[in-house]
C-alpha cells in the first residue's frame, strides 16, 4: 500500500456495532445504554473498531460517564480510494455517497471544486469516521474564500 506522508491510498470501511453503557455523574444507579452503529474506516477491522470506541467515549452526554464500551459486530462494506487530482478518499463504488471534492460543487468565487456536495457523504481522515452533507447544506463560496470574505469583511474602515 503506497502512501503520501502516511495517508494510505486505499481503504477499507467496516460496519462497527456497539453498546456504550453509561451512568450519571455521581449517582451509581441510574445506568444509560445506548447502541449504535456507523461506518468507520482502517485498515483493518481492529483499527475500525478503536476508532468506533474512541468515537463513542468522546460523544458521551454531558454530566454522564462512560463505564465500558462492547463492540458488537464489525463488517466490511467497502474499500475507498484516494483521488489523484484533489487528494480525498471517495468509494471505489459507482452507487456509493461517499464522495471526494472533485464530485463537488464549483466555489462562485474562485471556481475550485472545494465545496462537498449536498447529499452525499465524505471520509474524515482525522476521526476516521464519516460525515453527511445535508441537502439543506449547500454552500455558495469555499472555506478559503469564505475565509477571506470574512476578513477582509472584518477589516473595512
């Protein structure tokens, strides 16, 4: 597996199934527990898995603590590879949601394909897990220009 500063090229996305049991702040009665399921990528099912259970510490309620998470399940669904021309993974699929930048939407003002498009999913190498761009979510300008429009905005006499 070739990489480019040790970001994989290819891979795989698995189905974690998991039970987060939770309790309140302070009180040892009251028991939470929450199933959950989401897509998460690795290289490997184990790596999916870590990653599932960092996600679901780090998202536990305000004022609850995470007593242990299970995993339950982990499955593959489908590899994702990493785009030549704009560097994000995207599905090897064609169905897939899972898209990268270059199936975006054009910035109005610099005309870069920089905006993720609306209904469709895209990979957070960071967290290892995904995120859905909403239909509601469509934007008109990319995060740099946005950035310099707010700048500049904030800077006129």
């Amino acid at each position: 597996m070739a990489t480019r500063n040790d970001r994989p090229d290819r891979l795989d996305v698995y189905l974690v199934s998991l039970v987060t049991w939770s309790r309140k702040e302070g009180e040892g009665e009251e028991r939470g527990r929450h199933v959950d399921e989401r897509w998460f990528g690795g290289v490997g099912p184990a790596e999916a898995a870590a990653r599932a259970v960092r996600r679901a510490k780090e998202s536990c309620w305000r004022g609850w603590v995470v007593e242990r998470v299970d995993v339950v399940a982990t499955r593959y669904v489908f590899t994702m590879e990493r785009c030549v021309l704009c560097g994000q993974l995207r599905s090897t699929e064609e169905s897939s949601s899972v898209l990268c930048l270059c199936r975006g939407l054009p910035c109005e003002d610099c005309g870069r394909r920089a905006i993720w498009r609306p209904i469709s999913d895209y990979y957070d190498e960071e967290e290892g897990g995904f995120w859905h761009v909403p239909h509601f979510a469509t934007r008109r300008w990319c995060a740099s220009c946005e950035k310099a429009r707010l700048h500049a905005a904030a800077h006129r006499p």
